[in-house]
C-alpha cells in the first residue's frame, strides 16, 4: 500500500510539473478552476468582459446589444460579438457593417493599408509593412473564421484576447520581421489585421 501511495504520489507531481511546463501559459488556473458555464466572465480587457461560450463553438444563445438596444453586438458568445462590442464600449466605434462571419471582417481585394470601406478600418495583410498594434483586430480564415484583439506587441510576439475558443481567452503568435515586412502566426496564421484610424 505504501508503495502504491508513493507511485501515486509521484504520477500526480509528474502531472503538476508538465502542466506547469507545457501548459499553464495557456490554460491558467484561474480558468480552468472556473466554473465554465456559458456565458461565466472568463477575462476583461480594457474593462470589455470575454464570456465563456463553451465547447460548441458554432453554438450561440441569443442576440446581444447594448444597454438601451440602440447597438447590436452580435450573437451571444461568437468571437464577433466581443469584438463589435470591445469596439463600441472601449473605442466608441461603431462599424458601418458589423454583420457576418469572422473570415468576412477581411476583405482580400482591399489594397494594403487602404480603407475596408465595409468595416471603417484600415486593413493590411498579415506580411506587412505595418506592425500589429494594440486594439487591432486579427482576422483569421477558415469556415467561419475567428477574430481578436491584439492585447500586446513585442518583437517576437503578438498577444491577443478572444472570445469562443473554449479555455483559451488568451492567445501568443509568433511576429517575425524580415526585409521590412512583419509576419504574424506560426501552424494559425491570420489573414491580416484591421485599425481604427486617428
């Protein structure tokens, strides 16, 4: 029996040293201790909440505005939705078009740093001139693609805060900078990112 407990003890910390190793970055224990049910707080930024929407990503439980119903937000918890709303509530932006799948936020034959007349931001292509900053919403590919908010910028890295991808509120991509041009993301790589003018 004490060899058992002594095994047991040791599988358990080998357990706690990998999470700690491998995985607490981005899976914290504040998260993972959360009760996780949809629509739990699970991280702020800038005072903008990011709600759980838990492991059924396409999933959404209702339509979302603002407190007088004048701003619709989006479909309750979808990566647009706090998107739309980070922008509204933080930066007192209202995009002229708000509706669509997160892969539509990107317009491909928007010209590099131009005007996305569609959303009222710039747009430049992830392999640019023009650094990620801040605010800047990264815009990702796929079905229905995936959008958030670049959080900070170092010169390696871009850290970034999203909604419904499921215990993962915060994510790094790698920013590499070669010949002038910035690349962002490693195995995801986003199609490029939007900016609210000055």
């Amino acid at each position: 029996m004490k060899k058992f407990l002594k095994l047991f003890s040791c599988f358990i910390l080998i357990l706690i040293a990998v999470y700690f190793l491998f995985f607490s970055k981005r899976y914290p224990l504040g998260i993972i201790s959360h009760s996780m049910s949809v629509g739990d707080s699970v991280d702020s930024y800038n005072g903008v909440v990011v709600y759980n929407n838990g492991m059924d990503y396409p999933k959404s439980y209702g339509k979302h505005y603002n407190s007088d119903s004048s701003f619709y937000y989006g479909k309750k918890w979808q990566c647009v939705e706090f998107i739309k709303r980070y922008y509204y509530d933080h930066l007192r932006f209202t995009m002229p078009d708000g509706m669509g799948n997160a892969k539509d936020f990107y317009d491909p034959a928007v010209s590099n740093g131009k005007l996305n007349k569609q959303r009222g931001l710039l747009q430049f292509r992830n392999d640019s001139t023009s650094k990620p900053q801040a605010d800047d919403i990264l815009v990702f590919g796929g079905k229905y693609g995936h959008v958030a908010i670049v959080t900070n910028v170092s010169d390696t890295e871009v850290e970034v805060i999203q909604q419904n991808i499921y215990m993962t509120p915060r994510e790094t991509f790698s920013l590499k900078f070669n010949n002038g041009i910035y690349s962002v993301g490693g195995k995801k790589k986003p199609n490029g990112w939007l900016r609210k003018a000055n």
